[in-house]
C-alpha cells in the first residue's frame, strides 16, 4: 500500500498525513515541516478516524462492485492514462539509471498532461517557531528514518529567527562532512541557549498496531520507527551511514547484498529486559513476516528480491526459496531478481526491520501457512508491551488520545551518542485551534507551526517578529484528484452521508465531462491555487507550499549527458539536469501549457504554473465542441454539475472548499457548476473517498484529501501508484480499480 496522505494540514497546521494504511511513503512528517505528526502518512487521523478506518475497509470488502467495473476502469484508464503508462513501461526498460530517470520524467510530464488530478502543495512553507535546531534529525526525502527523533539538538526557549536561518545555511554548507550536529551544539551555546535532553510534541492519531511489519499506516510507523534500528540509517545530514550493519558489500554483477551485523545488540522486552541477541535469522524471520502479514508493504520488495511474489501468490511455499537468508549468525544476505539501482535507498524503511524470531514466536506468532494473526494465542504487536526492542527508546507509557513515552533504553548499543533522552507526544485532536500555540509557549511542546489565528496573537505577543521563520517544504505531495466513473451517491459506511443532490443523468453528464481531457485541464486551469492555500497558510506564504507536479522536479537530476527521445527527436540533457526540467520539455512539446519548472530557482515548488483563466476558457470551449458530438451540451443553462464535498465542522477545510468554487465558477463563466456537499466532520470526510478501498465507492467528482510521499529514492516510488489493474495504490482515486 503506500504511504497515501490525508492532504490539507488540519486546522492547526498540522499536516493530515493520513495515511489509510499507513504510508508508504513517507511517514509522519518532520515537525519542522508541519505541526501534528499525523498520522498515516498522511495521516493524523485521530484515534477515532484510526478505527473508522479499518471499520471502512471491512465494510469496503462487502460493497458490491459494479458488472462491467473491470472492463470499463481498463478502458477508461487506457483513454486517460494509456500514453503515460506505455511511457513508464518504457523508463522501466533503461539501460542505465540516468536514462530510466529522463525516461520516467517523460512519464511525469503524459501524467500531468492527462490532468487525472493536479498538483496542490508539499508539506511544510507555513510559518513557525521551534526550540530544536534545523536538520538535527534524520534527513531524508523518502522511508521513515526521518522520523527517528533520538538525534534532535533541542533548546529550553524558542531559538531566534536570525539563529535558526543562520543554521540552516551552515547544514547546506556542511552536508556530508558529518560535522553539522556538533557545529549546531558549539554555536547554540555561543548563543546563550541552553540544550535539553527530551522533546515533546503533539500527535493526532494513536497506533492502531505496534507490528511495523504488518501495517503501512504511519500513525504505526512514525511511533513504531523509534524503537528499532535498520541495517542502514540516513544520518542529519543525508547521508546513509551503518546501523545495525557494521558494513556490506554489492556482488559484482548487483544482485547479491551482503551485510555484517554488529555482534553487541540486544532485544529488549517494554521493561528493558533482555530476551536475545540480533542475529541474520531476525531479518529472514521479519520479511518473511512481512510477507505473511500483507499488511500493505510487500509491494516494495515484490519484484525486486528473489521470490517474493511467488512466495506471497503461493508458488514457493519454502521461504528458504525467497531471496533473504542468514549466511551465519552475523551475516544476513539479500539476492534481488535483476540490479535495482535503488535498493539501498529502501532499508530505510519499516519492511527492513528486524522481528526477534524467538520473541514472536513467544507472542504467539507463526510463519507461512501457519500464520494467523487471529488466533486466540497471537498477541504479537497488540500493544507496546508485546513486541522487542532494538531501537533508542522503550514506550513506558502508550494511553491512547492521551500520551505515549519513549525512554532510552539502556541496553542500546549507541546510546552514548543519542542527544533525547525522553520523547514524548501529547495527543491533540485538533478541536482547539489555539491549543497548539498556547501549549508551545508554555513548553509543554516543542514547537508551533502557526495558523491565520495564532500568527495574529503570536505578532500582538512579540513573538512573531523574534522567532517566527518558514518551515521546510518535503516530498510529500498534496494532489486534487477527478472521479471519471463515479457510481457512488453517498459515503460507503453508512450510505447517507455526503450524500449527492444530482440526478443519474447529471452523474453521467459529470461523468462523461471528466473523461475528457480538455474538461479536466479546463477546470485545473480554472482553480486558483494560491487563494486555496491562503486559506489555510495566509497570503504572504500562499505560493510558498504549492507544488506543480507529483513527483518533485528535485527529486534526482542526471549524473552524466544522457539522450532520449522527446516525441522522436533525440534531445540530450547534460549532467546535472534536474528531473523537473526534463518533465517541461515533455510538456512543451506537446504544447499543453502547464509551467512545471522554475529554471532560475531549480524547483517545481513555490509558484503557480497552472492557474490561467484564459486557458481554461480555451480549453473548456475545445471541451465544449467535442462533447457535443457525444451528446452533451454545456452552456449556461445546461452546466456541468460537479460535486466536492468538505467538512463543515472545520472552518479552514469550509473556506478552502468556497475558494475552490469561486474561482473555477468565475473562470469558466458559469458553464461550470461546483456544488459544494457537506460531509460534517473529518470523519464524514474521508469517508467521501480517503478509506475508500476501490474506486467505486469514491463519492464525489473532485477531492483533495489524498497525498504520497515516496518510499525511496526513485521517482518510481511515485509513478507506480498510477499503474492499472489494481496494482496501483492512488489509481482508485479517478473511480477506477
């Protein structure tokens, strides 16, 4: 499953990264890039979202699917979505990585051409004041190793404006020195600033699951990140360094990983007890748990270590089979199908994790045809008390919509070197937009990332101008998706929320106007994204978060001069060629005007290149001419109806929905309709289309609660979530598969 992300950061600034599953992209976010952890990967669903959730999904299995839902979501998808896919098939054929990255951006840029969805923001760019120090945690685009918080260099005060730029300036210039941490220590207390050994900060959505091998929901993840360590970990400064794994080597031909454990680290029960040694098996025993659990990560690793499929599908029965086996004790061995030219940007991520094979066994836990984790017995993972520990912290207290401790554990093998002592999150629920401010002043979190309301009363306070700074945007990507064959009228739970005011024939009319390419870039030109995102960051940041692609132009650049074809004709791209640039040549080749890429600042971020009233006119009329000779007349007194449903219950969701409708209303002359519904509350919500499991029970023609973050460092990581025939996680958004 991937990461998928509740978008919009809820109310306080604190981004949704729900994740319904938990995320397989990226998980809760850095709280220097947004305010609540939240859970999923996107996802603060509260706790109470969290058991909506899975309630959706079971009640998701027994909605009926359509007859004919197979083949029509085929057909539909290769209408839309066929020029991109064949282009990403292509990309995955590349001889070398920097032609399977130009490639790819070929891809991208058929992606945002077809206007399926369309970008709205990153995480992050809203303003903020914070007591820990730039970079000091794990740094890292993709996985969940930055959201490993035993690093963070945090202060008893609120660190000044002037200082926190000052730093982030220095880690750009001494990244991969390994010298940025101690620097930050020796100038904070040139500064005055006295260090501390805790951090506290608010959450959103307790674990539903403290088994981070059976679950992609990051309000699992985020928590479960910190009481384990990997082979390989990202470092502050972006660099993957040793963890449990003093080395390794890459066979010649690139299909065997070879790694050497280190032969002093203990499992730990909650009370700090030792139960065993990490060993090799504990990494066999944890993927082939993974595999056996299925609980949304095993599409990482399927086609890409040895027998995985078949062992998930049932051909290998025989784990032995599968290509992770235990050389000896210390020497854990990793064989991949063919060379994967990212494979070590993955073990960052929770299905790397180690599983003590004896402590799961003791839990109750089995392997293979043998595993049930609803036997009376199975207790693995229930709770905090029934899993080991091999990372920084032990959970001494998990109250859930209340509190959960981490204490260093005093059998880690590196706690010398580990700066928080005590991690602390303190549920929030959201329903106070002040709370966050008011608890950040007082110390009781660590830091606030401000709304509309709290900036004015942190400027009336003085605090605003001394340490008010903007957070860091990630790859985390914030879309608005178009329902091309909606068939539900009202959310699945209950069947009567959200419900729709249309007729059958106006869902059809909608339905056979979002299958049309000019239709759908005619509304995404019509939307006016910055006055949309004011309403949750202010004018002054409003272009700041705003992204112009799925995957950022960032993201990989080219390491050597590399020719592809655009449209038939070869065009080499230097080295240094930045992803997104290769994403607009595609665009302008085809003539579609969308701006994707700032050239001067080298970024697909901080601007709006889609909004443009007369394009969308142009596009729409175009629109117009070619839906008439199906049948569909659309002019003022016959508009398309299109129905965009928002919680009322939350203020900025209410005034994000009535942005949206003024200015593709105004832009398209009345042609088009927004019919705003009313979903009530968060709940009602996400229910609209987020805990939706198949695209049939998406209820609504335009949404903007979903996100992605990626899993590694490939843009693959996000593409593949386009994929048809249910193999792609996002696909479901459009009411296909």
């Amino acid at each position: 499953m991937k990461r998928k992300i509740v978008s919009a950061l809820l109310v306080m600034s604190m981004t949704a990264s729900l994740v319904a599953c938990g995320n397989s992209g990226s998980g809760s976010s850095d709280p220097a890039d947004e305010s609540v952890s939240v859970s999923s990967s996107a996802s603060s669903e509260s706790d109470a979202s969290a058991s909506a959730s899975s309630e959706s999904e079971a009640e998701a299995e027994e909605s009926e699917m359509p007859e004919g839902y197979d083949e029509t979501s085929t057909e539909l998808y290769n209408e839309a979505l066929g020029d991109f896919n064949d282009a990403l098939a292509t990309a995955k054929e590349a001889e070398t990585v920097d032609e399977r990255y130009a490639l790819m951006a070929v891809a991208e840029g058929k992606l945002m051409e077809s206007a399926m969805m369309y970008p709205l923001t990153s995480r992050g760019g809203t303003y903020a004041m914070y007591r820990m120090a730039p970079r000091t945690k794990d740094y890292t685009l993709w996985g969940s190793d930055k959201d490993r918080y035993h690093q963070y260099v945090v202060t008893t005060d609120f660190i000044k404006a002037e200082d926190y730029n000052e730093m982030r300036a220095k880690w750009d210039e001494l990244k991969g020195t390994g010298t940025y941490e101690s620097w930050v220590k020796e100038y904070l207390a040139g500064k005055g600033y006295t260090l501390k050994d805790s951090f506290s900060m608010p959450y959103a959505s307790d674990p539903v699951t403290w088994d981070g091998l059976a679950t992609s929901r990051a309000a699992d993840t985020d928590a479960i990140i910190n009481t384990y360590d990997g082979l390989m970990e990202y470092d502050v400064e972006g660099t993957l360094q040793p963890a449990l794994a003093e080395s390794y080597e890459v066979s010649d031909d690139g299909l065997t990983y070879t790694f050497h454990l280190r032969k002093d680290v203990k499992w730990t029960d909650s009370q700090g007890r030792e139960v065993d040694t990490v060993k090799a098996d504990d990494f066999v025993a944890g993927m082939q748990h993974m595999c056996d659990a299925q609980g949304g990560l095993e599409y990482l690793v399927q086609g890409v270590i040895k027998n995985v499929s078949q062992y998930i599908s049932r051909e290998v029965t025989d784990f032995d089979e599968v290509g992770v086996k235990a050389v000896d004790d210390y020497t854990v061995e990793y064989t991949l199908e063919e060379p994967c030219s990212y494979f070590m940007t993955m073990l960052g991520y929770t299905i790397f994790m180690p599983m003590s094979r004896s402590y799961y066994q003791s839990q109750g836990g089995k392997f293979g045809a043998e595993y049930d984790s609803s036997a009376a017995d199975y207790q693995y993972g229930k709770d905090s008390n029934s899993i080991a520990y091999c990372g920084p912290y032990l959970v001494t207290n998990a109250t859930a919509k209340n509190t959960i401790v981490f204490k260093l554990s005093d059998s880690y093998w590196n706690k010398d070197n580990v700066n928080i002592k005590t991690l602390t999150w303190l549920f929030n629920d959201q329903s106070d937009v002040t709370k966050m401010y008011t608890d950040a002043k007082a110390g009781t979190v660590d830091y606030v990332n401000l709304n509309t309301s709290t900036m004015e009363t942190a400027k009336s306070e003085g605090l605003y101008d001394q340490y008010a700074v903007v957070s860091d945007t990630d790859a985390t990507s914030f879309m608005a998706f178009y329902n091309i064959n909606r068939t539900a009228t009202a959310n699945a739970n209950d069947g009567t929320t959200a419900k729709s005011t249309k007729s059958d024939e106006e869902i059809q009319r909608t339905n056979k106007a979002l299958q049309n390419v000019h239709f759908r870039r005619a509304i995404s030109f019509a939307a006016d994204r910055g006055a949309y995102n004011a309403q949750q960051v202010g004018e002054d940041l409003k272009y700041t978060s705003l992204r112009n692609t799925f995957t950022p132009g960032y993201f990989v650049s080219l390491s050597k001069d590399t020719t592809i074809q655009i449209n038939g004709t070869d065009t080499t791209f230097p080295a240094g060629t930045y992803y997104g640039e290769i994403v607009q040549k595609q665009i302008d080749a085809d003539g579609v005007k969308i701006k994707v890429w700032d050239a001067e600042n080298k970024t697909s971020d901080g601007f709006d290149g889609w909004y443009n009233p007369e394009n969308a006119v142009e596009e729409l009329n175009t629109a117009i001419e070619e839906l008439a000779e199906e049948g569909i007349t659309i002019d003022e007194s016959n508009p398309i109806q299109m129905e965009y449903p928002y919680p009322s219950a939350v203020e900025v969701y209410t005034n994000k929905a009535n942005s949206y409708k003024k200015s593709v209303e105004a832009a398209l002359g009345g042609k088009v309709v927004i019919n705003l519904v009313d979903a009530v509350d968060l709940d009602g919500w996400y229910y609209a289309g987020y805990y939706a499991n198949y695209g049939y029970e998406a209820n609504y023609d335009v949404y903007d609660v979903s996100g992605w973050g990626p899993d590694f460092g490939d843009p693959c990581s996000y593409l593949d979530t386009m994929l048809p025939d249910y193999e792609g996680y996002m696909t479901k958004c459009f009411g296909i598969f």
